[in-house]
C-alpha cells in the first residue's frame, strides 16, 4: 500500500468508533429521554379517561 | 394545529441535524492537523482530522443547553416578579431539559478529548467552567428535593437558577477570554469556518434548538396533563 494513504487511513479509521459512539450516544439519550416523556403522557392520559368516566357516573348517580 | 407543532418540530429537528451531520461527512472539507513528513523531513501532506466531525454535533448540543439554561434564569425572574406556579414549572422543565443537554454534551466532548488527547478530560477553562454548570445543574434538583415547602422550594429554586445562569455565558465566552487550543473561537467575525463549514453547523443547531423546544413542549404538555389528573383525582375523593 502507499505509505501516504496507509498512514491517511491509519489516522481517520481509529477516531470513526468515538465519532460513531458521539452521534450515537446524542440519540439514544434523546429517544429514550422523549420516548419516557411521550409514554408517561400516554398513561397519565389513560387514567384521566377512565376517572373522568367514573366521575361523569357518579355525578350521573347523584 | 398546535396539537401537531410539538411532533413536527421533533421530526424537522431529526431531520435538520441529521442532514447537518450528513453535510458535514460528505460535503465540509475535512480540518487539517500537523503535518505528515516522509523520511528527509518534506510535508507530504496534513493529517485530516476524522474526530473534529464531532464537533457537528457536540456544539449544537452545548450551544442548546445554554439557551434553554437562559430560560432557568428567566422563568426564575418570572416566578420571583409574579409569584405564579407555572413559571416556577417552567423553570423546573428548563433546567430538566438544560441537564439533558449537559450529559449530551458531556459524552460528545469525552469522546473526542479521548481520542485526540488519549484521555477522558482534561482541566481547561471551557471544560472547567462547563463541569461547573453541570454540577450547578445537578445542584437545582438537589435543592429543590430537600424542601419541602412548596412556596419556598420555588422561590429557592428561582433564586439558586438565576445565579447558576451566570456560569453559562462565562462558559461560552471562555476561550475568548482564556485561548485554549482544546476549544478554539469557532464563531468569531471574520470566519473560523468556511462556508460549507458553517452551513453543515447551522443547519444542523437549527434542528438541535428545534428538538430542544419539541422536548420542552412535551415536558410542559406532561406536566398540565399530570396536574389535570391530580384536580380530577381530587374532585373525585372530595
């Protein structure tokens, strides 16, 4: 191999897993972090359905 | 229609820092390091340095933790002039989104002081002063945990937000007032990148501030839901 470009190679391969890692780490926290937000929007939603329910009973029972 | 604002910015912020990072490999010439030598000393050429790519990413994100920091300080003065409870939610959902961005940051920056100084932090001015923000951060949530009063855990948090704001225009303003060759002044007049340099870079914090105000959003959304269930929960007992 060329000497340049085994060294060029030599010196971009190894930083690509840190680069890769970098960008990889800033979307997991961001996914994991909105999907935690959306799905507790979801339950807490939920449960409001089914006590607004419960309250509409009761009020219709009273 | 704003049902559908807080989905669509998260969408068009994937979108634009993906297509920010996607630039910055294929598009941005690469930022050249020292100088590679044959055997009798001549400069063949220069070492591109791969790892800078990182920096695409990991500026946006900081840049990000210290707007949404503002809004701490902000809300803060808001609460402490009104004395109204959701600037006081507001505040906490900033800082909680600022802390996001901080261990975003953090692990971006470590990597790339990993690889290009074989070591995982190094004590400069601009890692120095943001390792403080960060703690400062931390500190937020550890006050207002151990109050219980709630009047007083606001207004303590208010306070305590405000003064730990101060830190992040000192953070940013480091290099310029310390030169560090870690953290060069990237945007000054006259230009430290080029123009396909800036436009990756731009494009790619446009789309990091857009997800950075998605996820306040949903923060926000979360809370007035959870505070309906609570009203709702209450009604229902009383």
């Amino acid at each position: 191999m060329d000497p340049v470009l085994a060294e060029i190679y030599a010196l971009v391969v190894p930083s690509l897993p840190y680069v890769a890692g970098a960008y990889a780490l800033l979307w997991l926290a961001l996914v994991v972090y909105i999907g935690m937000a959306y799905s507790r929007v979801g339950r807490i939603e939920k449960e409001m359905i089914v006590l607004e329910e419960a309250l509409e009973r009761r009020n219709a029972g009273a | 229609m704003k049902k559908y604002l807080v989905p669509v910015l998260l969408v068009l912020g994937g979108l634009l820092t993906t297509a920010g990072f996607i630039m910055a490999f294929f598009f941005t010439p690469p930022v050249l390091g020292p100088a590679i030598t044959n055997e009798a000393g001549r400069i063949l050429g220069y070492q591109p340095l791969f790892s800078q790519k990182i920096f695409y990413f990991h500026v946006p994100v900081a840049i990000s933790s210290f707007l949404v920091f503002f809004f701490t300080a902000y809300y803060g003065v808001r609460f402490l002039m009104t004395k109204d409870k959701q600037y006081d939610t507001r505040a906490r959902i900033a800082t909680e989104v600022t802390l996001l961005f901080v261990i975003m940051t953090m692990a971006t920056g470590i990597l790339w002081t990993r690889f290009e100084w074989g070591r995982w932090w190094v004590w400069e001015p601009r890692l120095t002063t943001y390792f403080i923000m960060t703690l400062l951060v931390i500190a937020y949530f550890v006050l207002r945990n151990s109050i219980e009063d709630e009047e007083r855990r606001a207004t303590y948090a208010a306070v305590f937000g405000i003064i730990a704001f101060i830190d992040a225009p000192i953070s940013f303003a480091i290099t310029r007032i310390i030169p560090s060759s870690v953290h060069p002044v990237v945007l000054r007049a006259g230009g430290g990148l080029t123009g396909s340099q800036l436009a990756a870079f731009l494009i790619g914090m446009f789309g990091m501030l857009m997800i950075a105000y998605a996820i306040f959003q949903t923060r926000m959304r979360e809370e007035l839901v959870h505070d309906r269930l609570e009203a709702l929960k209450a009604s229902l007992e009383g």
